[in-house]
C-alpha cells in the first residue's frame, strides 16, 4: 500500500493548500480517507474523480468532508461520460443526519459503518473505533496483505484504541496541540498524547496530521516559516515519549507503509 498525503490542516486550508484528505493506493486501486477543504484540487495530481474506488469518511466535520459534495458533482460527470464504470462508494457512520447526504442520485451511494463493522474489498480489509471527540468519530485500520495503517480521524487522549492500533506500520494520528497546551479533556491530541498512543501501541512509525494554525495563545496566518518550525517542534515532542520514527505529513508527498528494517 502506499499513501499519499492530499491535506493536514485542522479547520481550515491555508493558501493553496487542505485540511483533512489522503489517497490510498492499493495495488492500482484507488481510496479517499476524508475528504476536506482543498482534498479535491489536490487529488487532481494524482487521480480523476472516477479513478476512486471508495472514500472513507471518520466524521462530518467540514475540515473533513467539505469537498465531497464536489466529489459527487464529478463522480456523476465522470458515470455519464464513461469514465467510471460503478456509483462511488461512500463509507461513512450513521450517528449524524449528514449520513443520508453521503447518497447522490444513483451516482454515489453511502454505507453504514461503525465499531462492529468490517469492510472487505478484494484483499483490503478496513475495521473501524469509536474515538473520543466532540462529534462522533470514527478511527479506521486498514490492512492488506501483511500491512496496516491507522488513521485516527479526530480524537481526544480519552480514547481507548492503544489495542485497535497495536502493532500498525504507519499510525497517522492528530497533533493539535504541544505538551504545555495538554489537556485530557480535549478532543485533540497534544504532542505527549501522541507519543504515548504510538509507543504503548508499539507502532512501526507514526506520523503526525490534522495540525493546528498557531500555538500557545499565538496564531499566524501563510507564514511557512512559523509553520514549519512548529511542526519540528512537534514532531521533537513527539519523539520524547515514542522510540520510533516520527514523520511530519507533507501535502503531496507519499509513503510505502512497509520499509526495510
């Protein structure tokens, strides 16, 4: 499998760039986890819109699926005129109203997921957690051959899925807050929360997602330099309670979920 990386901000996109998205590839099939502000421009480098197999969505957060009403515009465009072949499959959880939206005409259908539950496409097999977080979330492992991944979607430190995530070659965990803004009753992840999650879990590497637009009562807006030096930040918190690789998600970068030892 491999991944690539299609957005990261939490809330909202900064210039030219997205909130929540990545692109799985499987063999040459084709997977949309989350769907955010800008996931759609940025999978055009990549795929078409009638290259997607099936999107998994954690939650209906706009930061996480304000591109999919697009998605299905494109995806009815691209059944009519041939260049998909099947409706677009969206899995989603049922806890909300917005689920019935998930449905487009006969050009895009929603599925019901949650915590029992278990989707098998020819080789791929996804199974789902309930998160802590503010809306009901859903965290998502996905497992082929002998990989995995684990994306957590939104979460809080109150979430019980050390054992969900246990042993994964890539977790791809939310980072929103540093080690001084910790709070276990938040719905986010500070750095120590992630770090703890990955090294109890015992997980190949992790990589950090979903960050924030400003730290410790200051807030910037496109300064790529502030940006960047937070994320090192992070990542350096990070790695004080995890003993493995640390990743920080670049838009438009991939990653094979399994590397050399």
């Amino acid at each position: 499998m491999k991944l690539t990386v299609l957005g990261n901000w939490g809330a909202c996109p900064q210039a030219g760039e997205a909130t929540a998205g990545l692109l799985l590839c499987v063999e040459d099939r084709v997977f949309l986890i989350d769907c955010g502000s800008g996931v759609l421009a940025q999978s055009g480098k990549f795929c078409s819109v009638g290259d997607f197999e099936a999107v998994f969505l954690s939650h209906y957060h706009h930061d996480h699926c304000a591109d999919i009403g697009c998605l299905q515009y494109g995806s009815k465009f691209a059944f009519i005129y041939g260049l998909r072949r099947e409706p677009l499959l969206i899995y989603g959880h049922d806890q909300s109203p917005r689920f019935e939206d998930l449905t487009y005409g006969s050009f895009a259908f929603g599925y019901a997921v949650g915590p029992d539950t278990t989707v098998e496409r020819d080789g791929l097999r996804v199974s789902f957690a309930q998160t802590a977080h503010e809306q009901y979330n859903l965290a998502m492992r996905f497992e082929y051959g002998n990989e995995s991944l684990v994306y957590t979607g939104d979460m809080g430190p109150r979430s019980d899925i050390v054992d969900f995530c246990a042993g994964a070659d890539l977790l791809v965990c939310e980072c929103c807050f540093l080690e001084s803004e910790a709070d276990d009753s938040l719905g986010h992840m500070s750095t120590r929360d992630v770090g703890t999650l990955a090294q109890k879990a015992g997980v190949r590497r992790v990589m950090l997602t979903h960050f924030p637009h400003g730290a410790e009562g200051a807030i910037w807006e496109n300064d790529p330099k502030r940006t960047r030096e937070l994320r090192e930040r992070m990542a350096g918190e990070v790695r004080r309670y995890y003993d493995g690789p640390v990743l920080i998600s670049k838009i438009g970068e991939s990653y094979q979920l399994t590397v050399e030892s």
